[in-house]
C-alpha cells in the first residue's frame, strides 16, 4: 500500500505564513499528480494547488500567495503558503494519483493537517 504524512499545520496570525509538507511511503508507484486540497468547516473539499506534468496549477483564492513544490524522486510536495487570510482556514489534505508497478491506477489521501489563521 501507499501511505501519505502530512506536516506542519498549525495556527498563524493573518499575513503570517505557513509551510505544508507531504511525504509518500509504502509501494513503489509512479505519481501522475501530487497536490494539496482543503475543506473548511461545513463546506465542500477543494483544489488548493496541484502538480501534473511538471506544471504547477492553483485555485484563483491562492494566487500569488501560495506556491507549491514536489520532488517525484523523494515523493514529496510541499505547500508554502504566504499572506495568509481567515478564509484560508481549514483543513489541508495531501493527494496523490498513480499507478503501481502492475499498472494499476491510485488515489491515495493523507489524514489531513489542521491550519488556524486568527487573531
């Protein structure tokens, strides 16, 4: 099996920043996609930034304020998220999707990191 960590989440005054960090272990995969979602209370899990193909792409809401990095050799991805708002609030999910060495497509979701923006 595959398995993601996830660090770093925490609570941060609003304009501060905060470093997420993914790690995969487990059976050797090819990664087709690494990225990082969030879900705030009472709302719908969304794309927060993700990695395919080597391009980087982001929800409008975190534009030039977060900034995502992976390293497919070491199967990490990081989050560097800057100027932080209220709304950014939630909690964050690392997600990756692959294929197995037989071929066989993943999806696989880490426990989630709670980050706090508040005064």
């Amino acid at each position: 099996q595959v398995q993601l960590a996830e660090s770093g989440g925490g609570l941060v005054q609003p304009g501060g920043s905060l470093r997420l960090s993914c790690v995969a272990s487990g059976s050797t995969f090819r990664i087709n996609r690494m990225g990082w979602y969030r879900q705030a209370r009472g709302s719908q899990r969304e794309l927060v930034a993700v990695i395919t193909g080597g391009n980087a792409n982001y929800a409008d809401s975190v534009k030039g304020r977060f900034t995502i990095s992976g390293d497919n050799a070491k199967k990490t991805v990081d989050l560097q998220m800057n100027s932080l708002k209220p709304e950014d609030t939630a909690v964050y999910y690392c997600n990756t999707v692959g294929a197995l060495m037989s071929g066989r497509s993943l999806e696989v979701w880490g426990q989630g990191t709670l980050v706090t923006v508040s005064s």
